[in-house]
C-alpha cells in the first residue's frame, strides 16, 4: 500500500471513528433529529437482541426518527469513550462501550454495556448494528419496552 493510499485510510478510519463518537454525543444529550442526520438517506440501524413485540431495525430518516425519538424521554445517560477496534475497512467502526444513567420513568440505574457494528460511507452512517442487553433495560423500566422505548 502506498502512502497516499495509506493516508487515505487512516482518514477514512479517523472519519468514521468521529461519525460515531458525534452519535453517542448527539444520542446521549437527546438531540435526537441531528442524530438522525449522522445517517445516510436510506440508513439503517438494527438491534437483534431486541426484546418479543419490540421493533428491531429501522431504515431511512423518517423510520429512525420515529424509532428513536423517545428515547431521551426513557433514559438519561452518558456513554464512555469507546474502545476501537480496527479493521480491515477502514470505514467499518466495531466499539465497545458503556451507557451509565438511568431510566427516567422509573429512577431506576441503567448501566448497560454494548457492541456495536457500524459502516459508514462518506462520513454517514449506512449500517448500524447495536448489540445490546435487553434484560438490563428491562430491569431499569420496570416495565415493557414496547411502550416505553422504541415507538
């Protein structure tokens, strides 16, 4: 690999290590129509652990809004520093991470730990997979997810 080359993927890398530290900054202050611009038109964002009767993906803008537009209102929360791990694609983000705060409704912790896959192609998001814990949410709401979280 050259160096132009070489440089060119560290930027790439760089870009979208930033795209996704600006979604944890924008998703945890609730600013959650800027978050949404962090996606490519036709994103998508999926959680396969997603609990029974919860919706596990969402595409599109108007989709991801409606998806995520309650959650500010669900959990309040500060996320850590992700930890990176490289990849061969450098537009390909894996992060390991914590959420630390608590469920608004209930007062109750949320401390949840996730994994999440992303890609990303000119500086947006295009595939975002969130591997999450569940059973931690569900414990902090003390209730359904299904009308407390995703709409």
């Amino acid at each position: 690999m050259s160096d132009i080359q070489e440089a060119t993927a560290a930027d790439l890398r760089r870009a979208a290590q930033d795209v996704f530290r600006r979604h944890l900054e924008l998703l945890a202050a609730g600013r959650v129509r800027e978050w949404v611009e962090l996606f490519a038109e036709n994103g998508t964002i999926e959680h396969p652990f997603a609990p029974a009767g919860v919706r596990s993906r969402a595409s599109g803008k108007s989709d991801l809004f409606d998806y995520i537009q309650h959650f500010p209102e669900v959990f309040s929360v500060t996320f850590t520093e992700p930890q990176f791990h490289e990849t061969t694609d450098p537009e390909l983000v894996i992060a390991e991470f914590r959420a630390e705060g608590i469920a608004i409704p209930t007062g109750k912790r949320y401390d949840q730990q996730y994994i999440n896959v992303v890609r990303t192609k000119d500086g947006k998001i295009v595939h975002y997979v969130d591997f999450w814990n569940p059973l931690v949410a569900l414990s902090a709401m003390g209730e359904d997810l299904t009308t407390a979280f995703f709409d």
